[in-house]
C-alpha cells in the first residue's frame, strides 16, 4: 500500500509539472503589418490671388509580414500655428478631412503604393505682406491601417 502511494504521489507530481510546463509555453505571435514613409515630396500650391495651401505626395511600403488594408496616411505641419496670421502657416484644428488624407484600399507584403493630399496647412496674404517661406517640422505618418486576415 505504501509503494501505491507514493507512485501515484510521484505520478500526481509528474503532471503538474508537465502541465505548468504547458502552460509556460511561448504562444506563436499573431504576424503583424508595418508600413514605412519611404518617399516624401511638400508642395505650395497657390489656390487664388491671396491663399495657398501645402501639399504632400509620396510613397508608403508594406515591410510587415502580412497583407494590409485601409491605409490612411496624412500630414502634420508640427511648426504652424492655430492662428490665422496673414503672411503665415496655419493649421486647422479640426478633424482631417477626405482632401487632408489619402486611402490606399490594399497593400500587400513588400509592395509599394503613392500617395497624395492636400492640406496639410494654409495660409492667405493681404496686399502688401509677404508669404513666409515653407514652413519646418513637417511630417507625413500612417495614421491606421487593418490587417488582411
């Protein structure tokens, strides 16, 4: 009676540590996307005789493993202010607009896709007043993108 104990002891033992050993082990990782800025292009555009409005255009990859989805990319002028001064850049503090992003419906592993938008900032001039030169600290980033399953 006394070697049955201790072999179902030993036993009892034995799968709790293989069940802890289960349980310790590294799931597999679901594979995500990774989308990088590779090409990046600001342009001024004159909209009429007093206004202009900064634009972005260029490329995004696809460097992740995975295929994927509604890519939206968009633009930040970091370095313009939130007042309307003439003769310099200012931004919009508003949610971006379908002008001010681009979608790019599907974008598989390694490729690449172009982008454009508008509105990154703007700016007007009364009669007299020079437009400041391009603004600094601009940047154009992924905001979103879902992952093809």
């Amino acid at each position: 009676m006394n070697n049955y104990i201790r072999l179902t002891t030993i036993i009892v033992c034995l799968l709790i540590f293989a069940l802890g050993l289960i349980a310790c082990e590294k799931k597999k990782e679901a594979k995500q996307g990774k989308i990088i800025v590779t090409e990046k292009e600001f342009a001024v555009q004159q909209d009429s005789e007093y206004t202009w409005s900064l634009n972005a255009t260029g490329k995004i990859k696809n460097v992740g493993e995975v295929d994927v989805k509604k890519v939206v990319v968009t633009g930040y002028c970091r370095s313009c202010s939130e007042r309307m001064i003439s003769g310099e850049w200012y931004i919009t503090n508003v949610e971006k607009i379908a002008e001010q992003k681009d979608i790019i419906s599907y974008l598989a592993a390694g490729d690449e896709s172009e982008f454009r938008f508008k509105g990154i900032a703007y700016a007007y001039i009364q009669p007299g007043i020079e437009l400041k030169k391009m603004p600094d600290n601009l940047e154009v980033i992924i905001e979103s993108f879902e992952v093809v399953e």
